[in-house]
C-alpha cells in the first residue's frame, strides 16, 4: 500500500516539475497566459473575450426597457 502511494507521489512530482520547467529553470520564467483575452491569434480574429467576460460586461451596462431595445434594434 505504501509503495503504491510513494510511487503515485513520485510520478506527480515529477510531472509538476516537467510541466513547469520554463517557471523554475528560465530566469524571468512564468506560465503562459492561456486565457481567451491574451492569445494573440484570437485577437487577431476579433475575438475580444470569453463568454464568462463578455457576460459580466453585459450585466454592468445600464438596463433600458424593452421598447427602447426594440426601437435601437430596428435602426
């Protein structure tokens, strides 16, 4: 049983550390932004940001009626 947990630790360390090689061993390392808003190539598609952000931004502006969200729609 304690050799299967001793070997079980030994491979998710050695995983973290694979994973997080250019972190630890690369001065000025860090984990790559892999967030919606900072690849580059999204951006360039004219992808501004994730649903989860784009929500949020929704719900700050201010509420109208619906008549007038009807009115802006037509025009």
């Amino acid at each position: 049983m304690i050799q299967i947990f001793v070997i079980t630790l030994l491979i998710v360390a050695i995983s973290i550390i694979l994973l997080g090689v250019n972190v630890f061993f690369v001065k000025g390392g860090k984990f790559p932004n892999v967030h919606v808003g900072g690849n580059k190539e999204l951006k360039r598609r004219g992808v501004n940001g994730c649903v989860q952000a784009q929500d949020r931004e929704a719900r700050q502006k201010k509420s109208f009626p619906l008549i007038e969200f009807e009115r802006e729609k037509n025009e």
